[in-house]
C-alpha cells in the first residue's frame, strides 16, 4: 500500500482493496493459471469457456486501475492519477470496449497534465489520439444511421461538445508550446550577450593601452632608429663656456733644465 495515503483519510479502506485487486490480477498473470471463475458464474447457473473468463477477468483489472486512478486524484497524488489513467487508456483501446467520446475525452484531458510537466511529446500523443478517435465518431455519424430524432439530436450535440473540447485542449498545447519557445529563445539570447558595463570596460581597456605603447614608442631614443639625437643650443653654448674657462684657470707647468 502506498505511504503516500493518509491513514485517516476516509477512502483509504476502498483504496486498500483495490491494491489488493492489482496485487490479485499480479499475482494469477505470474502464475500463467486460468483465470478464475466469473461472478456469474457463482451466483448464476451460468457457464464461460476460459476465454470469455479471461476478458471479464482483464476487464475487470481495467475498472480497478480506473478506480485507483480516481482516488489517486481526489488524494491529490497527480503522478499516480495520471499513470493509472494512461495505463487504463490504453488497456480499453487494445481491448476495443470503451465508450469512444468518453475515451477522447478522457485521453485529450490527460494531455493537460503532461503540459503542467512540460512533456510535449505525451501531450500531442494523448490529443492525437483523441482526435483520431473523435473522428471516427463524427464520420460514423455521418454515415446517416438510422436513429429516434430526440436520440439522434442528442448524440450529434454530444460529438460536438466533446470535439469543442479536445480543440480547447489543442489550443492551450498551442499557446504553452509558443510559450516556452519564447522563453527558451530569449534564455539564450541572454545568454548570447556580453553585458554592457564589461564591454564599454573592455574598450577603455583597450584603448589605453594603445595610447599607452603608443606614448612608449614615441620615447623610444632616436639612436634605436639610427639618427643622432638632436642638440639643444642652449645646452651647446653653455658647454663651450665652461671649456673656456677651464682653459684660463690652467697653470701652465714649468720645465726644470
């Protein structure tokens, strides 16, 4: 049983008992035995060969995974509800016995739980086959069976409810889907981008040390480019000054014979 029921919850002795089937339905498929003895058969003076058994016996596992998945969503467990629902889906359309606009219904509305968990592909599956099966409803009907008029008016207003509503739900995968697409695009458009504060800082960057070896180049001595460095006049004059004095001031030495 799983934990994830409340011990005081009011249904939990009807959900108890419908693990109990599952768990029943397991254990007979393991074991490959005939499947058991149908309740008509129990109470009624009634016969089945193993075959007739065997479909009542699986139609039987069907409703249950049916009634888990309901009690599962009342519990408000969406993961199981929507497992459940897939599974018995599934099993009513392998087995050809299910109500055809109850179905698309059903499988059109399981495709708005696979939009809550963002799973697109499950989604267009479930009201893909909505659609298909809806459509074989409509063209059955337009294949003009004979019909009472009250009968007839009320199937037709039936078909198109139930055609309106697996649209809704076509429409609402429409505008999720467009949804995330924008998101997504513009996630990766930010992502894309280099921000504007660190670009106009790279720039400066750049540019002062351009200007930098630039102002470096320009320092450079001139002999590195092969031309002597220019002089300065008044640098020249006064080094030719102090040579001149330099000449007075000496004391010329005189020679011992």
């Amino acid at each position: 049983v799983s934990s994830g029921i409340n011990a005081e919850w009011p249904l939990r002795p009807g959900f108890e008992l419908l693990e109990k089937a599952k768990e029943l339905h397991a254990g007979y498929v393991h074991s490959k035995e005939p499947p058991p003895h149908a309740i008509d058969e129990v109470f009624m003076d009634e016969e089945f060969s193993s075959e007739e058994r065997n479909v009542m016996f699986e139609k039987l596992y069907t409703n249950t995974l049916f009634y888990l998945a309901q009690v599962y969503g009342v519990n408000g467990d969406n993961k199981q509800a929507a497992a459940h629902c897939h599974i018995t889906l599934q099993r009513q359309l392998e087995s050809d016995d299910f109500d055809p606009l109850d179905w698309s219904l059903n499988c059109a509305t399981l495709s708005q739980y696979y939009l809550t968990l963002g799973n697109y592909r499950s989604a267009r599956h479930t009201l893909s086959s909505a659609s298909s099966v809806i459509s074989t409803v409509e063209e059955a009907g337009s294949d003009g069976e004979e019909e009472g008029e009250g009968e007839g008016e009320s199937k037709k207003e039936k078909i198109k409810k139930t055609r309106a509503d697996i649209e809704r739900c076509w429409v609402k995968y429409c505008v999720n889907l467009m949804k995330e697409s924008v998101t997504n695009k513009e996630e990766s458009d930010v992502s894309d981008k280099v921000n504007p504060i660190t670009e106009v800082k790279n720039t400066f960057d750049e540019e002062e040390k351009e200007a930098a070896e630039k102002t470096e180049e320009e320092a450079k001595p001139d002999l590195e480019q092969g031309n002597p460095p220019e002089k300065d006049d008044g640098q020249e004059e006064k080094q030719e000054s102090d040579d001149e004095e330099k000449k007075k001031k000496k004391v010329p030495t005189a020679t011992l014979r």
